[in-house]
C-alpha cells in the first residue's frame, strides 16, 4: 500500500463518504463541492482511486448503476430497491461463508460482490411493487 500524504481536503471528501448513502463519484463531488467550492471534480475522483486503491474504501459494482463508493470495508452485501435505487448493506452470518471462500473450483478467492436487488420498504408503501405481483420482503440473508 503506497503511503499517501493527508490533505484537508482528502479528510474533507472520507468524511462526506462517511456520511453519504453508497454516492457515484459525481454525487459526491457535488455534495463536497457545495460546501468547498475549491475542491475540484478531478480531485473528488482521484482521491476515491487512491482510497480504493489502498483498500481504505470499497468501490461497489452494481448492475445497472454506475460505480459507487462504500466506506465500509468489511465483507458485506448489498440490496437495491428495483424501483427507487436506494442502495443499502446487507451484514449477515450466513454470508459469512460466501466472503470467507479459500478455494472455489481451484480458484483462489481475493474478493466477493453480492447484491440483491427487490423493494424497499418507502417503495413497498407506495404500492410500486404491486405490478410484479408478488409481496415486497425484507431480504432475510
């Protein structure tokens, strides 16, 4: 792991993530730049490279969104409301060992992205999962 220097501003965009709901890089530059005007989009970007890049955050791969960022680094899942895309995380002993694989098929397993997509509960309210007809759940992992 490359030894990065502290800046302000680097503390200024972890704790926006810290606080932030699974952000794309653009939602955060716009929630950090709202209140630091002189921080530039460039920077926003390359300071969540260099944290993914040192395992300081998570960069999240879901289908059917774009790139996100996680301050959370532990295992865990992820569940995205089909209808809204509220993002949240899913910590759960029974996927304790799905993220702890040594060996799948010969393979040796560095990392595991699991995500389920359904209803959230706002959505569920609203009846907007009524059309699939089937009931909105909690995701019981």
């Amino acid at each position: 792991m490359k030894k990065q220097r502290n800046t302000t501003q680097k503390k200024v965009i972890l704790d926006a993530l810290c606080t932030a709901d699974h952000p794309t890089a653009t939602e955060l530059f716009e929630s950090v730049h709202a209140e630091n005007p002189r921080i530039s989009k460039a920077t926003v970007f390359r300071v969540l490279s260099q944290y993914a890049e040192n395992g300081e955050i998570r960069r999240v791969h879901l289908r059917g969104t774009d790139e996100r960022y996680d301050a959370t680094t532990a295992p865990h899942a992820h569940v995205r409301c089909a209808y809204c895309g509220k993002i949240c995380d899913v910590v759960s002993p029974a996927l304790e060992g799905v993220f702890g694989t040594k060996d799948a098929c010969g393979f040796r397993v560095y990392s595991a992205e699991v995500d389920f997509v359904g209803c959230c509960p706002d959505c569920a309210a609203a009846g907007r999962d009524a059309g699939r007809g089937e009931d909105c759940k909690t995701v019981q992992a």
